[in-house]
C-alpha cells in the first residue's frame, strides 16, 4: 500500500475531545470507520454509541453515508496539505414513533 493510499482522520466528539489522529486507506468504508470509533470511545465517557446507526460522521458540513468509501468522502475544500481531516461524531437521539410507542433513531 503506497503512502498516498493512506488518509490521516481524526474524529471530534460532542465535548471537543478527539479519538486519532490514525491513518486509513482510502477504501475504507465509512461504517468501518463508526467501527473504530466504537471500539476507541473513551471509557470515561457516557452514554458511547453501540452501533454505527447510533451516531453520525460529518466532514465538512456533510453528513457521511456508511456504504461510502474514505475516498468518496473527502472534501478537498476543508482538507489541508499533509494534515489530518478532522470529522465531527454527532450522536443520534432516541425520539418515540408516535404510531406505537417504539424508539427509533433518526
């Protein structure tokens, strides 16, 4: 894998700490991505998602799609030669369907 493959991502949680920065391959998938988010939450901190369905991944204003490649995503406006792409982690609140009562994500 050659070094220009390879992307260098941060994620930036609610409270303004980060989990990385790592290096990804460019066909990384955006749900992988939510995988390791998962896996590196912080253990100090509360209510952490447990699936990729319960948070969101945006970079630069646009909300990630999970069948997405890392490639796919990036957005050449926010990115900074030879820095790492900063994506904010936004999670997913519970609302109540009102038909039967049942929570769901958004």
């Amino acid at each position: 894998m050659a070094a220009e493959d390879l992307i260098e991502v941060k994620f930036r949680l609610a409270d303004g700490t980060d989990i990385g920065p790592s290096k990804y391959c460019s066909t990384t998938t955006v749900g992988s991505l939510k995988e390791k988010i998962i896996s590196q939450w912080p253990k100090d901190k509360e209510n952490g998602p447990k699936t990729i369905n319960d948070f969101k991944l945006i970079n630069a204003g646009k909300i990630l799609e999970n069948n997405k490649t890392l490639a796919e995503s990036r957005s050449p406006v926010s990115e900074i030669p030879g820095g790492a792409i900063t994506m904010l982690v936004v999670m997913r609140s519970p609302t109540a369907d009102k038909n039967n009562g049942k929570l769901f994500t958004n």
